[in-house]
C-alpha cells in the first residue's frame, strides 16, 4: 500500500463559479471580500470529497495584485481571513487536515518575464511567508514560472522554518519546459542548498504533465502534480485582464481527470490533486480510485 497525499482542487475557478458577481482582476481575493462563506464552503467540499491538504485562498491576496485597485490596506486583512476561512473549514470537518500556505507568482500567473530580479521579489514573498507560516503546516510556492521567482519564493518560505513545496508551471507547447523556457532541471538547480520537501508541477493542461513526469520525477524526492482543465493559456491573459476570457474543457470530466492523475501515481507522484477548473467533484473521484487502488490517502 502506498501513502498518497490528496490535494484540494483549484479554488479560483470554483469560487468563481458560485459567486454572484462577475469575474474581476481581483480574482478570488474579491470573492473573499465579497462573500467569504464560499471560501469556507469551498474548502470544505473539498475535504469531504477527500482532500486530506487544502490551500490558503491567498492565490491573488499580494501587495502586487491590491495595491493597483487601492486597496492595500486589505493586504494584511485578507491574509488573515483567508487563514480563518481555512481553519474554520478544517475544525468543521472532524478531519485531520493539513492546511498549506501559499506563495503564488510575483506579479500574474504565466509571465514570468514581467517580474523584477530576485532581489527585489524576496522581501515580497517574506512578508507573505511571515504572515501565513505561524498558521499553516507548510508552504507552497505555486505556479512559479521562472526558476528566478521560484528562488525568491522558496528562499522566503523555507527561513520559516516550515516544510516548503515548490510547484512549476509548464507550457503547453510540448516542450515541458517552463514559461520561462527554462527546464526542470534548470529550476531546480537554482534552488540548490534551499531545503525542498516536495517538488510538483503544477497549472498546466495534464497531457503537458504526462510529457514532463520523468523530468519531474528525475530531480529526486517526493514529486507530485495537479493540473488545471483549461482548454488553454491565451496570450493576452496578463495583468489587468479576467479569467472570464478563459475556458474550460468538456472533455476533462472527474473520470478523466483520475485517469491521467493515477497514471502519475504509477509513474511515482506521491501528492496529486487539482488546480484551475478541477473541482470538488474530482478530487471525490480520485479519492475513490485511490482508494480502490488500494492506497493509503494521507496528509502533509
């Protein structure tokens, strides 16, 4: 029996999904500001569905995203309601959950060539690790599209003190590469000396996975994936701009879905779950062929 840590599904999309309001380029910060109990019920959905690990819905709460909307006195506000949302949702569940923290991109998913160097990103990614460390079991640097502002983020996160992951973001362009172009391999040697728990892939379409899991998996330790269900990144998708402009597959269906995630379990992930457009629904899926499988589903 194996031990397989099962991640929540993407919370992004599925807040927007259930909100009253339109998308914004607040994303899912204003739906926490807007109506806070669908962060809460979200989280929960997904616990109940199987995930044994669920996120900070921080994914859009930075300094980088508020301050253009004047609302940089939110900053700190919603980090700590997000914190609070998480662990009401944990304590109503009566599961054992880990909660994971979130170090998302400096500036906007997918454009890595927009951000400042390290230096300047570091102080960024320790306010937010500061904040969230105290509260959470560990830290996720998400959807890093560079090997660059993976370091800033890992270098925060890990002088903490806390287990740290650290997840890419491919192109799907059928390279398995980075954004940035650059490889994993390259990635991962810039986080060199910075201790790393767990190394995933993460908000890219599952077949670009497929095509990544043994580089993946070459770089040592524990490795894992969850993917989105986007149909596709278009080029305009920058700062400013909405997730209204992006779809979703019909044809990546929780069943679908599992079947790609368990192919990476029996190539040697050992976390799996879902990022954008990969609900509650599906991770109840892949807790059912986990578990038909015969593995053991397990925490942080």
């Amino acid at each position: 029996m194996t031990k397989i840590t099962l991640l929540d599904g993407g919370m992004g999309q599925e807040l927007i999904r259930r909100a009253s309001g339109p998308p914004t380029p607040l994303w899912s910060a204003q739906v926490m500001m807007d109506e806070p109990d669908l962060v809460r019920d979200v989280h929960l959905d997904n616990i109940r569905a199987g995930a044994r690990v669920i996120t900070l819905n921080t994914y859009s709460v930075t300094r980088t995203r508020l301050e253009p909307h004047g609302l940089a006195e939110q900053f700190k506000v919603l980090q700590r309601r997000a914190i609070d949302l998480a662990q009401a949702a944990r304590d109503a569940s009566g599961e054992e959950v880990a909660i994971a923290g979130c170090l998302p991109p400096y500036l906007w998913s997918y454009r890595p060539e927009m951000n400042p160097g390290a230096a300047e990103m570091i102080p960024h990614y320790n306010e937010i690790a500061s904040l969230q460390a105290p509260h959470v079991d560990l830290l996720l640097c998400e959807t890093m599209g560079s090997a660059e502002e993976a370091f800033a983020a890992v270098s925060a996160a890990a002088a903490t003190g806390k287990p740290v992951w650290v997840s890419w973001t491919l192109a799907d362009d059928g390279t398995g590469r980075l954004r940035s172009g650059e490889t994993l391999a390259e990635a991962n040697a810039a986080l060199d000396g910075l201790p790393v728990a767990a190394r995933l892939v993460n908000c890219s379409k599952p077949e670009t996975v497929d095509l990544a899991f043994d580089d993946l998996k070459a770089l040592g330790g524990t490795v894992g994936a969850y993917a989105n269900g986007f149909t596709g990144i278009r080029d305009y998708f920058t700062a400013g701009s909405t997730v209204a402009g992006l779809s979703a597959r019909a044809d990546l269906g929780p069943e679908q879905y599992a079947d790609f995630a368990m192919g990476w379990v029996d190539r040697g992930a050992k976390i799996i779950g879902g990022c954008c457009e990969v609900g509650p629904e599906h991770i109840a899926e892949l807790a059912r062929r986990l578990a038909e499988a015969g593995h053991e589903i397990v925490g942080a």
